[in-house]
C-alpha cells in the first residue's frame, strides 16, 4: 500500500467514526420512535458496510461515496421526519464533514443529492412552504462551489507538501548513504566480530550441551545395555515357554486325531447297528403281517368246522327221522333202520371230531393271537430301539464334528506355536544383536566423549581471542567517531 493511500485509509477511519457519531446523534435527538427506527434501517447498513471495507482494507478509494451517501441518507430521512426548519442545516453539517477529504468529487456528489433533496422538500413538504427553490439551490451551489475550491486548493497545498516531504526525505537518504559509506566498512567488521563472538559463544554453550548430551547418552546406552540383557533373559525363557507350548499342541493335535479315528469307528458301526435294526423292523412287520394272515385262514377253518358241525347235527337229525320212519314200516324198514343207525354213528363221530378241531383251532387261534401280541410288542420295541440307534447316530454325527472341529483348531494352535517359536527365535536373535550393537555403542560413545571434552577447551580459547578482538575494534570505532 502506497503511503498516500495509506493516508486516505486514516482519512476514512476518521470519517466512518464521523458517521457512525452522525448516526448515534441523530437517533438521540430524534422526537419519535418512528424516526428513530427509520434512520437506524436507512444508515446501519452503510455504517456496517463502511466498517467491513474500513477493516478489510477494501475499496479504500470508495469508501468516501459510501460515507456521502450515507450522510445524505440520514439527513434526507431526519428533515423528512422532522418538524422544524433548522433540520434542513443538517445538509451545511454534511457539507462540513465531506470537506475534510479535500477531495471534490465526493463534495459534488453530495452537493447534487443536497440540491435535489431541497427542491423536493420545498416542493412537498409544508416546512418549507413560501421558500424560493432557485436561491435555496443557489445558495448551496455557493456554498458547494466555495467548499470544492478549497478541496481544490487543499489538495493542491497536499500535494506540494509531499513534493516538500518528499525532496527533504530524498537529501536525507543521501546524507545518510554517505555516513553510511563512511562508517560501513567499520560497521561491518565489528557487526562481523560481534557475530563471531556470538556464534563462539553459542559454540561453546553447543560444546558443553553437547558434552552433556553425551553424557547422558553413555549412561542410557549402560542402563540400556543392562535392560537388552534383561530382555535377552526374558525372551529366552519366553522362547522356552513357547518351545513346551509348542510340543503340548502337538501332543494335542494327535490326541484329537485319534480321538476323531475312535469317533469314526463309532460312528461306522452305529449305522452298522441302525441298518440291522431296520432289517430286523421289516422282519418282525414281515412277521407281523404272516401271524394276521394265519389268523386269518385259521377263522376260516373254524368256520368250515361250524360248518361241518351243522352238517352233523343236520345228519343226526334225518338218521332219527330215518329210525322213526323204519320203526312204522315194520320189518319192512329194519334194513334201512340199521343204515339210519350206522348215519348217526357216523354223524355223531363227525360232530365230535368236528367239537374237537374247533377246540383245536380255538386253542391254535388262542396262541396266535398271543403271538400276535408279542410281534407286536417286538415290533414296538424294535421301533424303540430304531429311534435310540437314529437318536445315538445323530449323537454320534455331532461328537464327530466337534471332533473335527477341535482337531482343525488344534492344528491351527499346532501352527501358531510353531510360528510363534519362529518368531521368538527371531527376536531372540534381533535381541542379541542390538545387544551387542549396544556395546559397541557405548564404547564408541565413550570415545565421542573424549574428544568433546577437547573440542569445549578449543572453543573456550576461541572465545577468549574474540574478546581480544572486540574490545580492539571497539577502541577503533571511538576514534573513527
């Protein structure tokens, strides 16, 4: 930024306080309400945005309109809503506070609004009622013209002032550039001396830091060395741990192998058991179905019994009306009297051998159906026995899979041993090497050591010289003074 819009800049803070003042006392003054809220909405939003660009550093040029605008705004709506004659000075007071820009373009922007704002009060409002809008307007031309003349003239007198300003500030530079070659060769030995000294300083403090550091650092590396030990111990003992962990899983794996054989074996023989289950199920139904069947033919054999038992007693009962019928035939009849007897022996044998097969039957039926019931009963029972054999397979078919399972999970522990013991001898060996790297550090740190104790004492001599020098060069600067 430019140092004359630099000064417009502080020109403009000046001014949007000027407003703001404006605007706070016109509020203040105000009769009514009405007026106060009209000024607040008509001039807030141009103070504020007066601030942002004032602030932001925007628009430095233009903010002088805004702060003209923003004063016609305030005074046009305080006459508008005032009462009395004497708020139109208000505009002379506007008039006042733009001249200080010494600036006419924003004077005549506000001379314009001022002169349109008077021709339209005296033609509307009742204030300015029987007042001439030509000399009105002329006396603010006057008076505009009279103030843009002395922006002129200011701005002119400005100008010259940092022609002045600025002829003085070039002699200045001169003068100045020559002391300056007079004394620079001075200046810049002892500025060099004065940097050496320092710079030797800040050595020597480096030094010591240094000598420190080390110091620390050779008694890190020890407590280190023993903690890698320690270390070292530990890891071999987790080397160890995991070396038993290993061998267990290993021993847990084949278990669980075998385990899983006998599980299988099992199982084989299971379905063994539950397909001669099956068989023997079909057999006893087999069985069940030949006993109904001969219980069946043996009903119909009682039946044919019942049948031939009727016949019997069907026969006895024609060899009796045989017998009557030869007894009323006399001695014609005696030859057909002994062959009704011979029919009812005959009938009476067969009803009794037909009484006796019935028994029989009844009997051989009697076993049947306890036969009957005991296939039944075996067949209950089978059935029993066929759903355990399934409930037993399925059983088995579970432990084997969880048989399977734990031996897939005892392989995979068996795995992660055997990578975890790799990886611990991994570390095991890592451990030893930065354990004997340690060492080695110590020792080279031990010798660093050494040799900045030496260098401290070398930079602690320099510095000492450098004193001698400046203190040389100082006397030399008094005399060139």
């Amino acid at each position: 930024m430019s140092d004359k819009l630099l000064a417009l800049h502080e020109r403009n803070k000046l001014m949007v306080w000027l407003l703001w003042i404006s605007l706070l006392l016109g509020v203040g003054v105000s009769s009514s309400n009405h007026l106060r809220l009209t000024l607040a909405i008509s001039g807030l939003p141009i103070c504020i945005l007066c601030v942002l660009l004032v602030w932001r550093k925007v628009a430095i040029r233009y903010v002088m309109y805004l702060v003209s605008i923003g004063l016609s705004l305030i005074t046009f709506f305080f006459i508008e809503e005032s009462e009395a004659f004497s708020s139109y000075f208000l505009i002379f007071f506007s008039f006042a506070i733009i001249s200080i820009y010494h600036n006419y373009r924003p004077l005549l922007l506000n001379g314009i609004v001022a002169m349109g704002m008077t021709t339209y009060f005296v033609l509307t409002k009742a204030t300015f009622e029987g007042e001439n809008v030509f000399y009105m307007n002329a006396y603010l031309f006057v008076i505009l013209g009279a103030l843009i003349s002395q922006s002129l003239i200011g701005a002119k007198m400005n100008r010259q002032q940092e022609a002045s300003a600025a002829e003085s500030a070039a002699a200045k530079e001169r003068t100045e550039e020559v002391l300056v070659e007079v004394k620079g060769s001075v200046h810049v030995l002892g500025a060099s001396i004065t940097n050496l000294q320092k710079n030797a300083s800040d050595t020597g403090e480096i030094s010591g830091q240094v000598v420190l550091a080390f110091n620390e650092i050779a008694s890190g590396i020890a407590t280190q060395s023993v903690s890698v030990s320690d270390i070292s111990e530990a890891m071999e003992q987790v080397n160890q741990n995991v070396s038993a962990a290993t061998e267990a899983s290993i021993q847990l794996s084949d278990k669980s192998r075998v385990t899983a054989d006998f599980t299988t074996q099992g199982q084989g023989q299971m379905k063994d058991l539950a397909s001669k289950i099956n068989q023997i199920d079909h057999i006893v139904s087999d069985t069940s179905g030949v006993m109904e069947e001969v219980n069946q033919e043996n009903q119909k054999i009682g039946s044919i019994v019942e049948m031939i038992g009727e016949i019997a007693n069907q026969t006895n009962l024609l060899s009796l009306n045989a017998s009557i019928e030869a007894a009323r035939a006399g001695e014609h009849g005696q030859g057909f009297s002994v062959v009704a007897t011979e029919i009812r022996k005959l009938a009476q044998h067969a009803q009794d051998a037909s009484t006796e097969i019935a028994g029989i039957l009844a009997a051989i039926q009697s076993r049947i159906a306890q036969a009957s019931s005991l296939v039944g009963d075996g067949l209950t029972v089978v059935t029993e026995g066929k759903e355990s054999a399934h409930s037993v397979e399925q059983l088995f078919d579970g432990i084997h899979a969880n048989t399977a399972e734990v031996l897939q999970q005892a392989e995979q522990i068996r795995d992660m041993n055997a990578r975890l013991q790799q990886s611990s001898q991994t570390v095991l060996q890592e451990v030893t090497t930065v354990a004997a790297f340690t060492e080695e550090s110590a020792a080279s740190v031990e010798e660093v050591l050494a040799s900045s104790h030496a260098q401290q004492q070398h930079v602690v001599d320099i510095v000492e010289s450098i004193k001698q020098l400046d203190e040389m060069m100082n006397k030399l600067e008094e005399v060139i003074k």
